[in-house]
C-alpha cells in the first residue's frame, strides 16, 4: 500500500506531463498583424482588409474559437493648416470590384470625429483600444477573415492628410493542431 | 468476504488513530511564477495566494486557496509594440493534496488537483471571462517541525473561456502552519 501511495506523484508527473503536452497541442491566444496603406481621395479613404493572406490565419482559420482583441495602428501625415476630424468604419467585404466614393449605411463607425493637428500623428495600438467603438461588429467582421475599412476625413483645407504605416492587430484564440 | 471486512475495519481504525495525531487545519501562503502556454499577447509573470488545509485523511488534505496571477506586457509581435500590460487571473476553488501530511517530518512527494473559479481580465483590451477551470501537478513538501510545512510544487492551470481556455505553468513556493499540534 505504502508503495503504491508513493508510485502516485510518478503517475501525477505522467498525467500533468500528458495534460499539457495535450493542451498545447489543441488550443492557444494568437497575435495576426496585417499591414495597409490607404490613399485619400478626396478626403475619402478605402481599402479592403484581407486577413486570409496571412500565415497564422490560414494555420488557424478552421478552429478559432473567439476574437480576443482588435486594434489599430497607423501614423497619419497632416499638411492641413487647422486641425481635421478623422473617422473610420467597418462594413462586410463587398469583393472585387470598382471601390466604393463613398461611405455606406450599413457601415459601423469605429473610430468616431478623431481629432488630427497639423504634424505627423502616431495612433499606436494601445491607444486606439481606448476609442474603437462597435467592437462587437469589428470582432464580427474579423472573424469572417475580410471586411471593407473606410476612413473619412472633414475639416481639410485642399492640403494632404495621408495615412501610412497602417496595421490591424487581431488576437484570437483558437483550437487544434 | 470476511477478510475485506476485517481489512476494512482494521483500515478504519488505522486511520482514526493515525488521524487522531494529526492537526486538522492548517494555514498558509505562496507565491511563484506563472507561465502562460501558447498566449502570443502574455509573458511570464507572477502568482500568489492564501490557502488552507483540512485533514480528510492522512495522506488526503483539502486545501482551499485563493490566487491571483498578473501576467507579463506581451513581447513585441511582428515589429508592433502592443503597449498593453498583461492579463491577471483570479482564481478560488479547493485543490486535493495526496501524500503530503502535516506534521510528519521530512521529504514529503505529494499530487495534487482540483477545481475554481478562474477569472481572465484584462483592462486594456476589455477582456473579461470567467468559468469554472481546473489544475494538476505535483510537489515536494518539507516538514521542517510538527508545526511548519513548508512546499514547492508545479501546477498546470487550465482556464476555459467562452470556447477553448488560456493555460499556464505554476511554479510555486509556500509554507503552511499546521494548527492543533500538541
């Protein structure tokens, strides 16, 4: 008896060695970046985001659980004499085709009237957490793998507001190998 | 059929009086490292906590604890600095210890298991689960007097989450006083 009481923490060693190895292999919390630029036309920006060329995703498409986060970074280029209000939405991903001039009703805000001085502006990650709206739509979105990002701008005075270094950040959790 | 009887009853007895010269409570603290497995946006970080000891048996203690676990900023990914701080987890439940008697001194190899309530959160990103989550792992106990234990032991904490779970290693250290020693 005594013997088998002390044969338990090799068993216990076993089970937890077993345990982890198992959950390792089935699910995990994984960071996507994808990079974009946008040109402004007009003080109207648009451009497709296409989560599915990425590596990671394709390795977890098929058992993402949820989406635990999404955020945005970007740095904006401002030659506007006076500040300019910036706004960005989501919408479904309208496919190929002739990009749209113009913002769609069925789109949802998620960066709402950012205020924008003259200069050269950095939105970091960290940041755009504290003011993306509509996260339950973004997330929503994401985990479809494509959706549509616009942005506007009002306030311009016919100088250049140019957005570059863009990244969407998603973390995801997913199962299996 | 008599000889199990006989063996039960002698079992019986054995561990009414093997339980008799044990303390039933006990009380204590630990801290240590916790690991998250397969969490791109956590790094290391720390873990403490407050648990108790209940005597079921001599080689079985019931152990109520409380933890709380404050993950490491995640390490860059892809060149983005993420900015945002770890995720912390607080967790309550009742683990079982098996081979690790109070006041016997000595080496004491013990299992030990159990279940609690795991609360995920992170305040940056507005993450915020908690379920009913599960650990298992195994430890080395030192009973340095009749009255002090003291432990190390390794801990995989599963976490489960709206679907899936966040897990991590524990690596703890603690030392429990042990009431009731005459």
């Amino acid at each position: 008896m005594l013997k088998k009481i002390q044969m338990l923490p090799l068993g216990g060693l076993i089970v937890s060695a077993l345990l982890v190895a198992g959950c390792l292999i089935v699910s995990g919390t994984f960071v996507i970046v994808k990079d974009f630029d946008m040109t402004a036309e007009a003080g109207f920006y648009f451009y497709q985001v296409d989560l599915t060329t990425e590596p990671d995703w394709d390795d977890h498409k098929d058992d993402i659980d949820f989406i635990d986060a999404v955020g945005v970074e970007f740095t904006i280029v401002s030659t506007e004499t006076s500040d300019v209000a910036f706004s960005v939405y989501v919408d479904d991903y309208s496919g190929a085709g002739a990009n749209p001039t113009s913002i769609l009703p069925t789109a949802d805000v998620i960066i709402d009237s950012l205020t924008v001085s003259p200069g050269t502006t950095r939105i970091t990650y960290g940041e755009s957490l504290t003011f993306l709206r509509n996260i339950p739509r973004l997330k929503s979105l994401v985990r479809s793998g494509k959706f549509d990002y616009y942005a506007g701008s009002t306030g311009n005075d016919g100088e250049t507001f140019v957005i570059t270094e863009g990244k969407v950040v998603v973390t995801l959790s997913a199962s299996g190998s | 059929m008599k000889t199990l009887l006989t063996a039960a009853i002698a079992a019986v007895l054995l561990v009414g009086t093997v339980s008799a010269q044990l303390p039933k409570f006990g009380a204590g603290a630990f801290g240590g490292v916790s690991i998250p497995v397969v969490q791109d946006d956590q790094t290391n970080g720390t873990v403490f906590g407050a648990r108790g000891r209940v005597g079921l048996l001599p080689i079985l203690q019931i152990e109520p604890y409380f933890a709380s676990t404050q993950w490491g900023a995640p390490d860059p990914v892809d060149g983005v600095n993420l900015g945002i701080d770890g995720s912390t987890v607080t967790a309550f439940g009742l683990d079982a210890t098996i081979g690790f008697p109070p006041a016997k001194l000595g080496l004491k190899p013990f299992l030990t298991g159990g279940i609690g309530s795991f609360k995920v959160k992170n305040d940056d990103t507005g993450y915020d689960e908690s379920k009913l989550g599960f650990n298992a792992g195994l430890g080395l106990g030192i009973g340095v007097s009749p009255f002090l234990d003291i432990d190390v032991r390794g801990v995989a904490m599963i976490a489960p989450q709206e679907s899936g779970s966040k897990k991590a290693i524990n690596l703890m250290a603690g030392v429990t006083y042990n009431f009731g020693i005459k």
